[in-house]
C-alpha cells in the first residue's frame, strides 16, 4: 500500500512540474511543411527549397525579354494541388481534357502584374527573372501563397497561412513594363489578322491600310466605318436611337449580342433573353449615353464607338482595355486587360 502511494505521489509530482513548463511556441506553417518536406523527399528527392522557399522542379530557358518586378508577365499556367487536381488553367486543351470546355469562355494566356501585393509571393519569386519562351515548374509552400509582402523568409513563414501548399506550371508568353501599350500594338496585330472572321470578312480586309497609330479622338480606340449613314446630321441630344451590337475579343470569341442568330451560332443563346435592337439613350457628350429605359450606364468604348456614328450607319470599333473592363475583367468570356471590337449597326425603331 505504501509503495502504490508514493507511486501515486510522483505521478501528481510529473503532473504537476509538466503543467508548469514553459509551452512551445510553433509556426502555423510548421504542419504544412512537415507534410511538404515529406511529400518533396517522396516525389522529388535531392531538390532544395530557393529564394523564398520554393521548390523548382523543372525549368526550361526562355530567349526573349526578363521578367522583372513591377512590370506585366504574359502567362499561360496550371495549377494543381499536392494530389494532382487540377484548379485553375490558363488553355484550352486542359479544359477539353477534364471536360470543363465552354464554347463561350476565354482561353488563353492571362497578364500578371508582377508588383508586391497584386501576385501571390511565391509566385511572384518564381517568375522574376524568367524569361520570354520560359518554362517552370514549382511547388510554392502554403505560406507563401499570400499576397501580402515581407522583407525576409522567416516572417513570411511566422504569418498565419489559410492556403495550400501548391504546383504552378509557368510558361511566359511575353513581358512589358508599358500594358496599354502592349494592347495598342496587339489591336495592330489585328488589323493584319486574315485569319480572324469580322463582319463575315477577314480582319485584314476590313482594316486594310489600318495601323495602331490611326486613333480615333481617344488614345487606344480606333473605328471603321462599314456601311455609310442615310442621314449625315448629328442625333439631337435628347433623342433615343436603336442598335444591333456583338462584342468580340480580338481572337474573334463572341461575348455578347443582340441579335438571336449570332447568338445561337456561337453558344451564347438564352430563352430567357430578349434578342433584338437595343435602346440607346443619346446625351450631350459620348459620356452621357446610355443603354435601355433604365438609363444603364456602358463603357467607355462601346459609348465612343456609337457617338462615331449616325442615322442607319453601321461600323466598328476596336479599343483597349481602359475604355472596357481595364485589370478586371468581366467573366469567364473577357480576361483582365483584353482589348474589346464591338461591331454595331443603327436601325430603325422597331
């Protein structure tokens, strides 16, 4: 009995000294890269983490411009997870192999600003200093899928991680230091495109002798007349006109119509839509215009390309992204910074 009680008594005493012990501190991050060390050592054994701790993989040498920070990197990429499953992707086949493929949705390299806070670290550490033609693949550890920015590693690591760790497939397609620029030159790539459909004709033909300098009052938008007006005076500014329109993105993906056939032929038909001539709302500068009875307000230049034109005229604008939907965007049919061609014709009321 006396031995089972002093027994007892050092129990209480380890209970009571380990109870009083200082308590460990430890990362956040500790768990994932535990689980991302194990993984690397499994799958991809003698690779080092680099720079700020991401693990390449596999490179490949581009022979064009560097990528560098605070500039705009061209990229088509894949992501996947540790297991393989694919969540984001930039082309077309990969949509067609896991049969995710919309007819309607934009395939194709996307523009990242390379500059802290708008890319995630790892990320950004992997494709400063590529170069154009370049290839990477990269495992970027969970703490580094932030897109907040720190001077060090270590406190990248000490920062409380929500993400995943990750593997990019990086390919970049081009680089710039000036991104509406960039857009100028490709709406003038454009114009020489004979393979790109506009108006049932080649883009080539429609803008034949059309070049990136011939802008039209505003920097970055350009506009060709297809047919002539009936009537050459200006629309008063109080009136209401009818339109016809399609939107296109300059590798000719339709994004938006009026008319139903155009619609039908290129995924875009609805039976809950309403397709026919559109009301546009007239004002005293190309700002002021809007679109239906409620007064909803357009873009830029989509608004510029209307106020080029009059009674019966049909014709086409062809503008960069600061007259539409700039870094953003507008859903799985327009990327961010994608210049926009929108052919329009006014019609009669209906």
């Amino acid at each position: 009995m006396k031995k089972i009680l002093i027994t007892i008594a050092y129990a209480a005493a380890v209970i009571t000294a380990s109870s009083c012990a200082k308590k460990i501190e430890t990362s956040p991050n500790e768990a994932n890269n535990r689980f991302l060390e194990a993984w690397m050592q499994v799958n991809y054994p003698g690779i080092q983490a680099e720079g700020l701790g991401i693990y390449v993989l596999d490179s490949e040498d581009g022979t064009g411009a560097e990528v560098k920070k605070d500039g705009y990197a061209v990229v088509n990429y894949t992501k996947t997870d540790l297991e393989g499953n694919i969540t984001e992707y930039t082309r077309e086949e990969t949509a067609r192999q896991l049969g995710t493929y919309a007819e309607t949705s934009y395939y194709g390299p996307n523009v990242w600003l390379t500059t802290d806070e708008t890319i995630r670290a790892g990320v950004q550490n992997a494709v400063i200093g590529m170069k154009v033609g370049g290839k990477k693949s990269v495992v970027v550890p969970s703490w580094l899928m932030t897109y907040s920015a720190y001077d060090s590693a270590e406190k990248y690591f000490k920062e409380e991680s929500e993400y995943t760790n990750t593997i990019y497939d990086i390919e970049i397609v081009d680089f710039t230091t000036d991104i509406n620029q960039w857009q100028i030159d490709s709406i003038g790539r454009f114009f020489n495109n004979s393979e790109i459909m506009i108006a049932d004709k080649p883009a080539s033909e429609i803008f034949a002798g059309m070049s990136s300098a011939d802008t039209t009052q505003v920097n970055g938008f350009y506009y060709k007349e297809l047919t002539a007006p009936s009537d050459t005076s200006a629309f008063p500014s109080d009136t209401t006109i009818y339109i016809n329109y399609t939107g296109r993105l300059l590798n000719g993906l339709v994004f938006d119509t009026s008319i139903e056939n155009v619609a039908k032929d290129n995924g875009l038909y609805s039976s809950s839509k309403k397709y026919g001539p559109v009301l546009i709302n007239w004002g005293e500068t190309y700002s002021d215009i809007t679109m239906g009875s409620e007064n909803s307000s357009i873009i830029s230049g989509f608004a510029l390309t209307l106020w080029q034109m009059q009674s019966l005229e049909k014709g086409i604008g062809v503008f960069y992204s600061p007259l539409g939907y700039n870094y953003s965007g507008s859903g799985a049919s327009i990327p961010g910074y994608a210049p926009l061609i929108f052919e329009i014709e006014v019609v009669e009321k209906p």
